[in-house]
C-alpha cells in the first residue's frame, strides 16, 4: 500500500509538470527506502526506543512529501497501522493523533482551506485504524486465552488418562487378588488338608484305602487348580460354567466340598432359574466357594446349606452353616498387621458383590453359626415376559442335592 501510494504521488507530480515534480519523485524514493529498511532491522520489532526512531524518520520524509504534494495525506493511514502495531497504546494513541493532525494541516494548507472534509477523512482513517487494531488486539488475546485453555485441557487428560489407567491397574490387581484367593489359594488350602488327611491315615495303615482317597482328591483338586491358573491366562469363565449353568455348578461345589471335607452340603434352587449374565453368574461361584471355603476351615460346622434364590429383578445366595460362629464386626480388613490371609475372603466377596451393584450381608455370632447372603440386581430377560413364550425345559424350581 505504501509503496503503491507513493507511486501515485510521484507519477500524479510529473503528470501534471508540477514544479515540485522533482522533489516529490526523490522525497517519494527517500520515504519508501526508510520505510523498506525498518522490517530489516530486528530492533524495531523487540526495542520500543529503535522502533520510535524509526518511525521519527519515517514521519519527518512523510512531512517533506506532504508538504511537497497533497496526494501525500493517503499516506496518513498505512502509518496509523505502522504506529499501532509497533508502539504501546498509551504511545501509539498520541502518535496517530499527531499524525492526524499533521495530514489535516497539510491537506488544508494545499487547499487554503479547512473543510468537513478535510477534517473527517483522516480522522475517520485514524478511527478506523484504531478500532480495527483494537479488536485485532482483543482477537488475540482470546486466542492466546483458548489456547492456554486448550493445553490446560489437554494436561488434565493426560493426568486423567495416567490417574485411569493407575485405577485400572490397581482394580485389576484386585480383581486377580479375588480370583486367586477364591480359587488358587481355597483349591491348595483342600490339597493341602486332603494330603494331611492322607498322611495321617497312612500312618495308622499304610495301605489305607482311605489314604488313597484322600491322595486322589487332592490329585483332582489339583486338576482343577491347574484349568483354574490356565484360565487366568486365557482370560476365561471359570471351567465350571463353561460346562453347564449356574445351578449346576453350585451343584458340583457342594457335591466336591463334602467329598473333601466331610461336611453335609446342600444345594438347593428357589425360583425360575434364568440366564444370567456371566459376571454375575461368575461372582456368585466365586462367592459360594469362598464362603464354603471359610466354612470348611474355620467354622468346624457339620451342616451347610446353600440356596440360590431367582427372583424377578434379583438373585441371590445364601450359605447358612451351624458352626462355631465369629464376630464379624472383630475380623481384620486385609493389609491391617493381622495374620497372612486373615480377612481377605469376607472383603473379597464385599468387593465382587459392589461391584455388580449388589449387597453383601455377613450373620454371625459365636456359637450360633454363620449366614452370608448375596443379593444382585440383574436386567429381566425380554423373553421371559413374554406370555406365549413356553417355558424351557431344565432344572426344576426347587432341587436338592447332597
């Protein structure tokens, strides 16, 4: 823009054989080297004392070349910008008032005159300028505030992505914590029991039938142990769901605890067995083992009886034994200095059963036995309401198995 006004000026003087034509041509030349040299220097665009030198040159070629031809007061609104741009506001405010009223004169002293004109075109120039650098200013400002915004957010997933995934780490090693103790560690404490068993009864008779028994549990709780640690890696439902369902499996628990142990188990099902979904299907498992378990080496019972009861909205499990019985209030939470393994089960069953939105209640007391019962919520099946739907073959409502 400065370069094409200057043009103007100098091909408008010579056009017209204005005397002054040479002087406005080499006044013109002068302006547009001073005002070519400024972007090379990097001192104008970071010293505010270089930049107003400069801009000092700049306005006193542009006064000769005003003062020289009219055609010079267009110059008035690319150096509005220039000032705006390189000075701060409190300075560059009085810059382009000064400037205003520099191209004001100098028009009005070419013409002999001071008309509206003459006033309002530069400082209409000088207004727009100001407005125009102001909300470029304002623009800018908001720019940088988003993006500071934006790298703020991006921070915070990143901290939120780290604090998810650390949470996720930390339930998965819950969630292996539960398994291996409902499983691992409750199949090995029967190896375990089931060799002692054995021992003891090889030691009153070596060739003791009764000790091959017991060696041949343990063989088989060990085989199960094993399916158990492949399915870890595998990522599976416990093998006793893939073989059948849920009642069925509890049929077999019950069935196996009383070989291994001596204890009268009994399974029994209330309700409509349906569908379940597998993590609830696989908590209840876990739930009833871990429960058996505890029954078989803490509560020197004689009797257990588990119950799964469906419901239409609801499932739940029931494990009564009539052992010695605690106080649930006085068992330690896991991790608290108390013995090793102490507490973790009663926690671990709490922990499956919350995480399916269900509850877990624990009734007991010395002496009179133990009662844990389980209760999750579960989605009602579409087709089970359905009232032509025939009702599929398959275990009947009540059942008991010893």
């Amino acid at each position: 823009m400065v370069a094409a006004l200057l043009a103007l000026a100098a091909v408008r003087a010579v056009a017209d054989h204005s005397p002054d034509a040479p002087a406005v041509v080499g006044a013109a030349v002068l302006l547009l080297a001073v005002y070519a040299v400024g972007p090379t220097l990097p001192p104008v665009r970071t010293s505010t004392a270089v930049a107003v030198l400069w801009l000092a040159a700049v306005m006193a070629v542009w006064a000769v070349l005003l003062a020289l031809t009219p055609l010079g007061v267009w110059l008035a609104f690319p150096l509005f910008f220039v000032q705006l741009h390189l000075l701060p506001l409190r300075w560059a405010l009085p810059a382009v008032l000064v400037t205003t009223l520099v191209a004001i004169g100098g028009f009005g002293w070419h013409t002999r005159t001071l008309t509206v004109g003459t006033v309002v075109g530069p400082a209409l120039g000088a207004a727009v300028a100001v407005a125009v650098v102001l909300g470029y200013q304002a623009l800018y400002r908001e720019s940088e505030q988003r993006r500071r915004l934006i790298e703020e957010l991006t921070a915070a997933r990143s901290d939120l992505a780290a604090a998810e995934h650390a949470a996720g780490v930390l339930a998965e090693r819950e969630r292996l914590a539960r398994e291996i103790h409902d499983t691992l560690a409750q199949g090995l404490s029967s190896i375990q029991l089931l060799l002692r068993a054995a021992e003891r009864a090889m030691e009153r008779r070596p060739d003791s039938a009764t000790a091959l028994g017991h060696v041949r549990q343990a063989r088989q709780a060990a085989v199960d142990n094993l399916a158990e640690a492949r399915r870890f890696v595998r990522a599976l439902s416990p093998p006793d769901l893939e073989a059948g369902t849920l009642p069925a499996a509890l049929e077999r628990l019950c069935a196996t605890t009383a070989r291994s142990s001596g204890l009268a188990v009994h399974c029994q099902v209330s309700g409509a067995p349906v569908e379940l979904p597998t993590p609830h299907e696989v908590a209840l498992l876990r739930i009833a083992q871990s429960a058996l378990a505890n029954t078989v080496q803490h509560a020197h019972a004689g009797r257990a009886e588990l119950t799964l009861s469906y419901m239409d909205t609801e499932v739940a499990l029931d494990v009564v034994d009539d052992g010695t019985g605690f106080a649930p209030d006085a068992v330690p939470s896991p991790g608290s200095g108390a013995a090793e393994g102490t507490g973790f089960g009663l926690a671990a069953m709490r922990a499956r059963a919350r995480a399916l939105r269900g509850t877990l209640a624990v009734e007991s007391a010395p002496g009179e036995g133990t009662a844990v019962a389980v209760t999750l919520p579960y989605a009602q099946p579409a087709a089970a309401s359905a009232p032509d739907t025939p009702e599929t073959p398959g275990t009947p409502p009540e059942q008991a198995t010893a």
